[in-house]
C-alpha cells in the first residue's frame, strides 16, 4: 500500500512537470529580457536551495548528508542547473521561448544515447534509428521558419547553447537518477539548486551586463514564479519522480513542455506559430516517442512498461484504487 501511495505521487509529480515547465520557458524568457540572465538565474537557485534545504531539514525531518552524497548534489547541480537551466536561460535572450522548448523536447533523445555510450553491448534497433531520424526533421522544419534569424550569429549561438544545455541536463537527470538511491530527493533537489547556483557566480561576474540594471514588476514577478513554482515546487518534483520512476516514463514531460510553451509564447509575447510550427511539433514529439518506444521494446519486448498510455492508466488505476 505504502508502495502504491509513493508511485500515485511520482505520477502526479510528473504530471505537475509536465505543465509546470511548459510555462517557465515563458516566465524565463520575460525575466532574461529584462534583467542579466545568469544573474537572474544565480538569484533564483541560491533564494530556491535553501528555502528547500530548511524546509526538509526541519518540518521534514531529513538528516544532513554525507560528504558523498554532498559532492553526487554539487555533480548533478553544475550539469543540471548551472549548464542546464541557466544557459538556457541565457539564449532565451536571443531565441523565442517556444524555439528553447522545442530544443529542450530532445532530451529523452540525449538520455537513451547516454545510456547507450554507458553500457556498450546496447546497440540502437531500427525504432530507435526511426525516431532520431523523424525527431530531427521536425527540429529542422522548426528552424526553415526562423531561416532569416540564422543571419544573426547571437541567434545562432544561442540555438547551439540551448542544445548543448539540453544535452547537460539529460547527462545530470542520468548522474542524479544513479547516484541518489538512497537519499532524500526533496533534499537532493534543494542541495542541487544551492550548488547550482554558487558555481553560478563566476558566469554572472565574467558574462552578464550590469550597467542599468533595474527590477521591474515584470522581473519580480518572473523571479518569485520561478523560485517557488518552477524551483522550490517543479524541481522538487522532478527530483522526486526520477528517484521513484524509470527515466523513459519521466521524460514523458518534454513531449508536453513544448506544447505549453509555443502556445504561452503565441498567446502573450505574440511569438510565431503557424500551421507548418505545429505539424513540426507534432513531428518532433512522434520522433520522441519511437526513440523511447523502440529502448522499451528493446529493453522488455513482451512488457509494456511504460508510454503514454501506460503514464495513464498508471494514474486512474492509483487514482481510484
């Protein structure tokens, strides 16, 4: 029963990923516009760490970790929100919320080939092959519509950032779902933002603009959403689901972030969406799914351990039990 209790909240934290993260790309962006990025950045993680390290350390009862579990947090925060987050954060500046999600919808892509670089004797079976292959030519009828932009070399950079971020998020999900086992995800969430966050100060020192510095509303706003929704609440969740469920079940949120993201960025900072935006979409996210319907099949070819459906039933089945 106490099983059945933790996977009904995995699943529902998952599902509060896969909403939660598709609006921060938006909040994200309105933020970075306005104010330093990595400074912004730097900011949230050291206000966010904290708030959750005191929370679970007194009205959570968690212990303080051991210097291993210490150094396994500084690893998966450095890749996760240092070069993960906060770089994205950086080439929002000059890449639309919506064009970030859509990059960042690749990470499952990025986790099935660490996983294969990990383990050797795995080799890629033809869905595997079949969904990169349809996952890159959404990617790339996505920027047929932002052609133009590739004339600026700071878009182009940021695009190249975006994608290279993504790539140290998916390798510190991997590190963090290895090496935290038998820790407190709650805890290891709030370590990772803090260390996050102090390695973030020598990018904001070195790379981010000072001069006429200045905290709008709009800025106060991004920040307090992103602390307390997309960090104290959405990280803690992520952090929780990888400790309770396969990381092919949790990647499940980037086929949806992206969604929520290009529809947000449409709707209030009038970012473009056309009809040939959303068959690429749609075409990104079914390449996404054969990549991890090919690894399950591959992994257990007569079990149908996970997907969409699965993520589902999963839910009404410990929903109504």
């Amino acid at each position: 029963m106490k099983n059945q209790k933790s996977l009904l909240f995995a699943y529902l934290a998952l599902a509060a990923i896969c909403v939660i993260w598709g609006t921060t790309y938006l909040v994200l962006r309105i933020g970075v516009t306005q104010f330093p990025p990595f400074l912004f950045s730097m900011i949230r993680f050291l206000i966010a760490g904290p708030i959750l390290i005191i929370f679970m350390l007194t009205i959570g009862k968690a212990t303080w970790p051991d210097r291993k579990t210490l150094f396994n947090q500084a690893i998966g925060g450095l890749f996760m929100t240092t070069l993960g987050i906060s770089v994205v954060g950086w080439a929002e500046v000059y890449v639309s919320s919506g064009v970030a999600a859509i990059i960042c919808s690749v990470m499952p892509i990025w986790v099935i080939l660490i996983n294969l670089v990990a383990s050797k004797d795995e080799r890629p079976n033809w869905l595997i092959v079949f969904g990169l292959i349809i996952g890159l030519s959404g990617i790339l009828m996505i920027f047929a519509e932002h052609l133009t932009e590739f004339s600026d070399a700071k878009y182009l950079i940021g695009i190249i950032m975006t994608f290279a971020a993504n790539l140290c998020w998916a390798i510190g999900s991997v590190w963090t779902k290895k090496k935290n086992q038998n820790s407190n995800p709650f805890l290891n969430a709030g370590l990772q933002m803090l260390f996050g966050g102090i390695l973030l100060i020598p990018f904001t020192l070195l790379l981010d603009d000072y001069t006429n510095i200045q905290l709008s509303g709009e800025v106060a706003f991004a920040l307090a959403y992103m602390i307390l929704v997309g960090s104290v609440g959405a990280y803690a969740c992520y952090s929780y689901a990888i400790s309770k469920l396969s990381m092919t079940i949790v990647s499940l949120y980037a086929y949806i972030n992206p969604i929520v993201a290009v529809v947000l960025g449409w709707i209030i900072l009038d970012e473009k969406l056309n009809t040939r935006i959303g068959i690429a979409i749609f075409v990104t996210i079914a390449g996404i799914y054969f990549v991890n319907r090919g690894y399950q099949f591959k992994a257990a070819p007569f079990r149908n351990r996970s997907g969409l459906k699965s993520f589902l039933r999963n839910i009404k089945a410990y929903a109504f039990k």
